[in-house]
C-alpha cells in the first residue's frame, strides 16, 4: 500500500517538475514592416537589406534611391551610373543632392524661359513691323533687331541647357502627359531658333527676288517658332 501511494505521488509530481525543468521558450522576434509585408529581425538583418556601405569608388553613385527607369536618352548619357558626370566626379553624392540640384535648375529654367518668351516675342514684332513697312521702320529698328536677335538666341540656349543637363527625376512614365507635349514642342522651336542666325545672315546676303523669298522664309521660322514656344509655356498647365 505505501508503495502504491509512493507511486501515485511521484505520477502527480512529474508533469510539474518537467515543466519546472523545461526550459523557457524565447520571446518571437521582433517584426518589422517592409514593402507593406512583416518581416523578422533576423531576415531584416539581412546583409542582401543593407544600405551599399559607401566606398571610394561609389561617391558619385546615388544612395538614397535607385535611379528611376525609363529616362531620356540624353540623361542616360549625363546622369546614369556610367554618365558623364558622374564619369567626371560632377555629379551630387546622394541621390537626395541630385533632386534639390534638378529643382533648382528647373526653377531657373522656367524664369530664364519666360524672359526668353520676352525677348522673343519683341523680336518678332519688329521683324514684321520692318518687313511689312521697311520705308518707316527698316532703318530705325534695324539696329535694336540684330543685337536683340543675338541676345534672344543666348537666353533661348541658357534656357534650354537648364533643363537638357537637370538630373533625372524621381520616376519617368510612359504615354502622353504635359510634360511629354512640352518636350515635342521643345524640338520645334529648338529648331527654329537654331535656323533664325542662318537665315538672318542669308537674308543680309540676297537682293532682288532672292531677297523676298529668304525673307519670307525668315518671317515663317519666327513665327512657327514663337507659336511652338507659346504653346510649349501653356502645355505645362495642362491637369495632366
């Protein structure tokens, strides 16, 4: 009998001293949030999540974003990881050093652009005032015509290399946008206003019939040019 109770105590006692043995399960790991999904301290740890460590040869290399997909090929050219600037250790450090730098040439590029518009338009106005009535006009413009001519010219480039040279954006979609339309457009008076110096000076050169008709010619680039501009200046209001 006292075997028995021996027994039936030592049965009641075990789970509790197993228990007491048993050693005390870990805390989980910490989760942590990842692109909208849980991930655990171990897997954040991860050497393949860590920020590249920067190296001598990584100073021109963003690190705070990757570059985005889909860029012009001009800012391939300048600003990819093989670019030239970065080729010739110009470009920012940071990724975040890029953006506030294209920030700041594109609000350049948009006063420079309309004093450019400026300057455009008058330049126009008096072409046609001395070609409609050169008796009245021709010799008392002509003066103002030809140096505002070349002043326009180095506005309209300045203009332009502010935004051809600008570090690429945060991301470049696909399809028709604003700023799409504002950059076809770019071509047309890009072209226009690399034709008008050449076309002014042949023009200086005619005489006769072959005067008339570079004239012409000279009046119709001014003209497509301004309206491509106008129309490239009222693209960037479009609501998308």
């Amino acid at each position: 009998m006292r075997v028995l109770l021996f027994l039936i105590v030592c049965g009641s006692l075990a789970p509790a001293w197993a228990v007491a043995q048993a050693p005390a399960p870990s805390p989980p790991e910490p989760t942590a949030r990842l692109v909208g999904l849980p991930v655990t301290a171990a897997w954040a740890r991860s050497p393949a999540l860590r920020p590249p460590v920067a190296g001598p040869t990584a100073r021109a290399v963003p690190d705070v974003d990757s570059l985005p997909d889909g860029m012009p090929l001009r800012t391939r050219l300048l600003w990819g990881r093989r670019g030239l600037m970065r080729t010739l250790g110009l470009a920012p450090s940071t990724r975040r050093g890029e953006l506030r730098l294209r920030r700041a040439m594109l609000q350049w590029h948009q006063r420079m652009g309309l004093l450019t518009f400026g300057a455009l338009t008058t330049q126009v106005v008096l072409g046609e005032l001395m070609a409609r009535n050169p008796a009245r006009y021709y010799n008392d413009l002509r003066p103002i015509h030809r140096p505002l001519g070349y002043a326009t010219f180095g506005a309209y480039m300045t203009t332009a290399s502010l935004s051809l040279f600008a570090p690429p954006g945060r991301v470049y979609r696909s399809g028709f946008s604003s700023v799409r339309l504002h950059r076809w457009l770019a071509v047309v008076h890009f072209a226009g206003m690399a034709l008008q110096p050449w076309l002014g000076v042949r023009l200086s050169e005619a005489t006769g019939a072959t005067y008339d008709r570079r004239l012409a010619q000279h009046r119709w680039a001014g003209r497509i040019t301004l309206a491509a501009y106008t129309t490239a200046i009222l693209s960037i209001f479009l609501p998308y």
